[in-house]
C-alpha cells in the first residue's frame, strides 16, 4: 500500500536532515530549508546516491514533489498520521506525497549510514520530465517509459567517465539557424560564458548527426536563465531516429529559470534496451516569457566506453599485449 506524508510533517522537518528518493531511483540526503505545499522541496548540503552506489555532493538543489517516490523525516516527527494516497482527481490531494512500505524505507534508511563524496554543485531552476511515444518500428530508436532520469540542475556537471564518454565529437552538429559569430562553435566550446543565438522562427533545432549507428546513454544541457532570461528555453524536446523522416520524440524537458547543468539518462533501469541512432535532434519549443530567439549554452552527448560495448556483446575488453594463438586451417 502507497502511503503519503502530510505537508505539516515536511513543514515541521524545515532544519531538519531528511532523505527522499526519486522515482529513478536516486535518493537524496541533506538538511530541509524549504517545504512547499505541492511537496516541492529544497534541499542544502546534500548527499547523492545513485542507483549504482556512486556518491557524490550538491551544496542546494530543488526537487519537484512529483519526482519524488518517498520522504523519511527524522524519527521525533513521526507521530503525525500517515494516510492512503489519493489518487489526483479522485479528490484533492494538496500537500499528499507519495511514500512506499516501511520495509524499503529501513532499507533506505540504512543505505544512507555512513556515506560520502567529494563533488560540489549549486543551486539550480525547477524541472521536470517526460516522455515521448515510443517508436513504433524495431529498426527506430526505443526507450521504456521509466527509461528518462533526470538529475536536479546543478552548476557543475556530474560526468561518469569510468563507464561513459563524450560522444559528440563524432557527430557532424548543424542548426536551425544562428546569429552571426553565436553557432556551433560556441555551443561545444567547453565554456559557460559563450553561447548558440538563434535568429529565426521557431522550433529552433540542434541536430547531432553520427556517421553510423551510435549508442547514447545521456544527455546534458546547460542554460543560464540568469543572463539570458527571455532568451532561456521552457520547453526542449529531445527527438532521435535514423533520419529526419522518422525522428521519434524520446524525452520532453519543461525548464523553469533554469541555470546549469541537466543531465537526462537514456538507460532503462533494466539495461536490456538502450538508445542506437543516427540522428538525434533538440528542438526548443518555447522561451520563457514568449521570447522569440533562444540561447543554449552547451550540449553534451554520452556513449558507453569501447570496451563496455565489447564486453556487453559477449567479447573480452581490448588490450594492446600480444598474445600467442594458433590457429589450424583444414582444406
């Protein structure tokens, strides 16, 4: 049975330490400054858990209540009475947050004892995610519907070089449209400080076109609210395909004055299907407040290491030592 914590419980934990996880699957550590009536929360000094283990550390992140999957609140709160989760439009359901048995939160509770890491990030905007229809051909791109994580937006970004590579290097980037000396170039520059300017009609587009079938893990964004206000995306759908015929929509992103990173995962949890394409393509759909042109700062496109996709295809990883065969021909 879901169970739900009442937003007096969060607002009374404000100062306290809590955890929360998300639907991904990714749990978060770190002292309440602010609960508000639709669950979203933020957070300050907070501990990052991963699903595969790896920690790491953000300084303050804002998390929507809908991405949540459960709070747990310290143990001198937790008289309040908990209830049944009402389903939205069954009746009205403000400050209900979805919770889970009592047994996987001890075991939440005991995951979180005694861990730490050392990455820094900051505050970001508020996001939340989508996704699109699947493809409807074996030979397009797929994505399960729980496939899409998105992490909260930070400032610096989070890179898993260990099992995961920048693979944008390989692609041939064109757009929409662009202002002279804003194109390309300065959106894979490697600098916050520069930026792609488009100079046309909506949707504006940044298509990413790979020589041959490529794996995409992840994404990453950056957008800067702060000092492009009108010019900041509301609205990114992220699409992929073989061709611009066939593009399917895989993931659509909702930004509210964002500013830094956001890094969409493409794995599903049970990575038995994985995202192979030749084109992807950004397209921004709207500005925050009606802004015509827009600015994105950076992009990044994630791919599995070499040797990763040779050992998930059953082959041993390479290795430049020379080893002795034999090999026997017949006639």
């Amino acid at each position: 049975m879901s169970v739900g914590v009442p937003i007096k419980l969060l607002h009374e934990a404000q100062g306290h330490i809590v955890t929360l996880e998300l639907k991904n699957g990714i749990t978060y550590r770190g002292k309440l400054l602010e609960a508000e009536d639709s669950m979203n929360v933020q957070l300050r000094d907070i501990t990052v858990t991963q699903r595969d283990g790896k920690v790491t550390k953000l300084e303050q992140v804002y998390v929507r209540g809908s991405q949540v999957r459960f709070f747990i609140v310290p143990d001198m709160l937790k008289n309040a009475p908990m209830f049944k989760w009402v389903q939205p439009g069954a009746a009205k359901a403000r400050g209900i947050g979805m919770g889970r048995g009592k047994a996987t939160v001890a075991r939440a509770q005991q995951q979180q004892r005694g861990r730490g890491g050392p990455m820094r990030g900051g505050r970001g905007g508020r996001l939340t995610a989508t996704l699109g229809s699947r493809a409807s051909s074996r030979s397009l791109p797929t994505l399960d519907n729980d496939a899409a994580m998105v992490t909260p937006t930070t400032t610096e970004l989070v890179e898993d070089s260990q099992s995961n590579i920048e693979i944008g290097t390989l692609a041939t980037w064109s757009l929409s449209s662009s202002k002279p000396g804003f194109g390309v170039e300065q959106l894979r520059d490697d600098s916050t400080e520069t930026y792609w300017q488009s100079d046309g009609p909506q949707p504006h587009l940044v298509n990413i076109q790979f020589p041959k079938k490529m794996t995409v893990t992840s994404v990453a964004i950056y957008l800067d609210y702060k000092h492009d206000e009108s010019y900041t995306p509301t609205k990114i759908s992220v699409r992929a395909g073989n061709h611009f015929q066939d593009l399917q929509e895989i993931s659509s992103l909702d930004f509210e004055e964002p500013h830094g990173w956001t890094s969409v995962s493409l794995t599903p949890p049970s990575h038995d299907q994985t995202i192979r394409t030749h084109l992807l393509q950004f397209a921004v759909l709207g500005n925050h407040q009606n802004g015509k042109d827009t600015h994105i700062r950076l992009i990044k496109i994630y791919g599995p290491r070499p040797s990763l996709l040779l050992q998930a295809d059953g082959l041993p990883p390479f290795s430049s030592r020379c080893e002795p065969s034999l090999y026997l021909l017949a006639k």
